[in-house]
C-alpha cells in the first residue's frame, strides 16, 4: 500500500474568461507519496499555478478534496496547514533582503518555534551549511550573495520550518545551467535522505528528468510521463 502525503480526489477549478467558465482542474485525481521528489511539465495557460495554489491552500477547490496525512486541508484549517506542515520555494527567492542569511532561517525558525529544543542560531547555521553555505556568506546581507547561494538560503528556509513537504514554483528558473544542477541534486538529497516530498512546477524538461517522477498537466488532468524506480 502506497503512503500518500498528499492526495487529491476530483479536484476542479476553474476561472470566468469573458461570459465562459474556463475549467484549469477537472475532477483530477492524485496521491503524492512520502519521500518522493515530484516535477511537473506543462505549457503555460495549463493550470501549473492554479495546481500549485491549491496544493499549498492558497486557493481552495470548486468541488473535490485535498487531504494531508489523510486529513482533509479544511479539517486542518488552510492556516494552520501553510504554517505547519509545507513550505514553498518560489523563483524570485522571496528572501528579507534587509537581512542576513542566517537571519532569513532564523526567521522561519520562529514559526516552528515548538519543534526545535537548543539553540535556534547554532541549528539554523548548521542547516545552512548543509545546504552549502559556510557561516561567513551566512552571515552577509542575502543581497551580497549570488543568485544560487540566495536559492540555497531559501532551500535552507524552507527547511527551518521542519515540515515533510516542499513545494516549489520554478525555483531554478533564474538560475544558470551549473547551478540549476546543484539545486535539484539538492532537492533529491532531501527527498532519498530526510524522506521529504518534492513537488516543484516547472518548465524545464532536463529538471524533470531528475525527478523521481514526472507528471504532466494537460486538459485539467496530470498524467505520469515516467517513474524512476
């Protein structure tokens, strides 16, 4: 039996263009599993966003569920699951540029407050430099520091919050090719050693490749494109 994180069950969406209702989700069906590294393909117009925002609660179904650890996110309340139990990783890095890089974590450590004991600086320059970033660029305002490093920093974040799903909306899109690389090894590590689950949007079919599992979205509904064993 597969351990679904995450599942989906006939979920639909859909926008007002002009006097149509144009439908991004139709009744799609899927389950995430635990310690899987997920990319999604799609064109754009095909609903890749609207996914996204569903599955990290900022939008809510027109009609089906989406349940975490089998509880549905409503039950959870879309609050207390977006603060609890997922974090996103988006393009742009959405860093505090005023801070540091250590400062940045510390800052999503204070939303998980109640899961870690010791001491909070000492732990997020640890999960910094797991991510590859000695305490001297952790200690640099975030906007001295290249745009994979910052990328890194955000990784680190979202690790900060202690949550088993990490989502993520073209977090290499404005990375150069050798970083990208570095970037989505990163998220493999995570998902094969800390039993993470992935689930990044993007465009890139060489990012997909990597993954675990590649799905596309196409006429409202994800397909699987390949599974790595």
């Amino acid at each position: 039996m597969n351990e679904y994180i995450l599942e989906m069950d006939k979920v639909s969406f859909g926008y007002r263009d002009g006097g149509k209702k144009r439908m991004i989700l139709k009744e799609l069906s899927y389950g995430f599993e635990k310690g899987r590294f997920y990319t999604i393909l799609g064109p754009s117009g095909s609903g890749k966003t609207t996914l996204l925002s569903m599955i990290s609660a900022l939008d809510v179904p027109e009609s089906g569920s989406i349940r975490y650890q089998d509880k549905d996110l409503s039950k959870i309340g879309y609050g207390k699951y977006r603060r609890n139990h997922m974090a996103i990783i988006f393009q742009k890095y959405n860093l505090i540029d005023y801070l540091t890089g250590l400062e940045n974590v510390e800052a999503n450590m204070e939303i998980a407050k109640n899961k870690f004991n010791g001491n909070k600086k000492e732990i997020a320059y640890k999960i910094l430099n797991t991510m590859g970033i000695v305490k001297t660029k952790a200690d640099r305002r975030v906007t001295k520091l290249s745009g994979g490093e910052q990328q890194r920093i955000a990784i680190a974040r979202a690790l900060a919050k202690d949550v088993d799903l990490i989502l993520g909306d073209e977090p290499t899109g404005a990375l150069d090719t050798a970083t990208s690389n570095e970037v989505i090894d990163l998220f493999k590590y995570l998902a094969s050693e800390y039993g993470k689950t992935i689930i990044l949007v993007t465009h890139s079919d060489e990012v997909a490749a990597k993954s675990d599992i590649s799905l596309r979205l196409d006429d409202g509904q994800l397909r699987q494109i390949k599974e790595k064993k």
